[in-house]
C-alpha cells in the first residue's frame, strides 16, 4: 500500500475547495475532487495531478458510488474535507419572510450532506492511521460572535439558514471528535473566512481575500503532524462556539 497520504475534498470543482484540494497536493497528497460538476472536477484535478469522482452531497447513490471507487483506487483515505455548502442565496431567509423550502434545501447540503458523505467514508477513514476530518464551518455560525454588538455581524443583514446550518456542522463537529477519538480520528471545524470567490459573488459580495487564504486553515489542519481534536479554529486561532 501507499504511503502517500490520500485527500478528498467536496466541494472541490471551484472556491475554497478547490484551494484546499490544491493547497494539499502542493504538500505531497494524492487529491480527488470530489463535486457534481464533472468538467470543472477534471480540470482542477488536473492541475496538480490528482483524480475527480462525481459526488453529489445530496443524493445517497451518488455518495455509494464515490466509496466504491475510492475504495477501488486507493483502499482508504487519509483526509475527508467536508467543504461542499451553499448559501441558500438571498430570498426566503429573513425572519417574518422564511421559505421552509430554502432553509431545508440548505440543512440538506450543509449539514446532512456532511453525515451522508462522513458515515460513507468512515469505514475507508479507519483503514488509514491517524486519520483527518475538516468540516469547512463559518465565523457566521458562532453564537459568541452573532450576539456581540461590538461585531459587524451585529449590523449584518440576517440569514437564518446558513448560520444555522453551520452551527449545527459545528455541534456535528464536536460529536464525531469524541466518537472517533477512539479510532484515532481527528475531527475539526473551521472557519475560512469571507472570501472573493463565486460563493461570495452569488451574495453580491465584493471582497479581497483570496481562495487561497481562506483555504490556509483546512490544509493546516489537515496536514500538522499533531492535529487537535473537537476544535473550531481560524487562521489566528479558536472561534467562540
């Protein structure tokens, strides 16, 4: 068997996926691409070497099927990023004007979507040593930050269903970490930062930090030889739950 390290990354096809996937195959990793979009998961797999697998968070088949031939390929993994979310865009998530509909289509990738990919992966997970789990969370999902007036998101228009969806990635986080402490698997939560990517774009949002900055904290996480365990972190440090 390889001693190569084994990636995957959801979400991978574009954004901060896409960094991370590249970020940690510039640090010797053998990546897959994991992402729907089948032509835009070659093309970044093919910058730096790596494999693409159709992956829908989603669809219970499509998860099936990326297992079977990850397992085919390489027989485990040693890196699961659960990075594959969405914003719900921007109708239908403010109070007095919810969309059911929105937020459930949110939980559905941002949170279910990480269990359905996690506990099909597990098994290939447990084959590896020492094994990683990075769930990409957000600073918009911290209780501390969202209730303290002396932060900007206390003037912040209001979307319920991402935040919450990442918090609950977030309490997700802490109970795969104490589950999987016993296998020797590492779990955390991060938070990348706003970024200038299509993600943002989508938002209307116009700012300046890279892709590959906000990927920064997921390779590091993925990649330091003495991984916390349960953790929220950011490039400086914690994240207040």
């Amino acid at each position: 068997m390889s001693t190569t390290k084994i990636a995957l990354v959801t979400g991978a096809n574009r954004g901060i996926g896409a960094a991370i996937a590249e970020g940690l195959a510039e640090r010797g990793m053998t990546v897959i691409v994991g992402a729907r979009d089948a032509r835009s998961s070659e093309r970044v797999a093919g910058r730096f070497g790596g494999r693409a697998v159709p992956l829908d968070v989603t669809d219970d088949t499509s998860v099936r099927d990326a297992v079977a031939s990850v397992r085919q390929w390489y027989g485990r993994v040693d890196v699961l990023v659960n990075n594959a979310g969405i914003s719900g865009g921007a109708t239908g998530q403010a109070p007095g004007e919810v969309d059911l509909a929105v937020v459930r289509g949110v939980f559905e990738t941002n949170l279910f979507g990480v269990v359905r990919v996690t506990e099909a992966f597990l098994p290939l997970l447990r084959e590896a040593v020492g094994a990683r789990i990075v769930n990409v969370s957000s600073g918009t999902s911290s209780l501390a930050w969202q209730s303290d007036p002396g932060r900007s998101f206390a003037s912040s228009r209001i979307s319920v269903a991402y935040p919450a969806s990442k918090a609950a990635l977030n309490m997700l986080t802490v109970l795969y970490a104490k589950a999987l402490a016993a296998d020797g698997i590492a779990v955390n939560a991060v938070a990348p930062g706003a970024c200038g990517t299509d993600f943002a774009t989508a938002l209307g949002l116009s700012l300046e930090r890279t892709a590959e900055q906000g990927a920064g904290i997921a390779v590091h996480l993925a990649t330091v030889p003495d991984s916390p365990t349960g953790a929220f972190l950011q490039d400086d440090g914690p994240v207040p739950w």
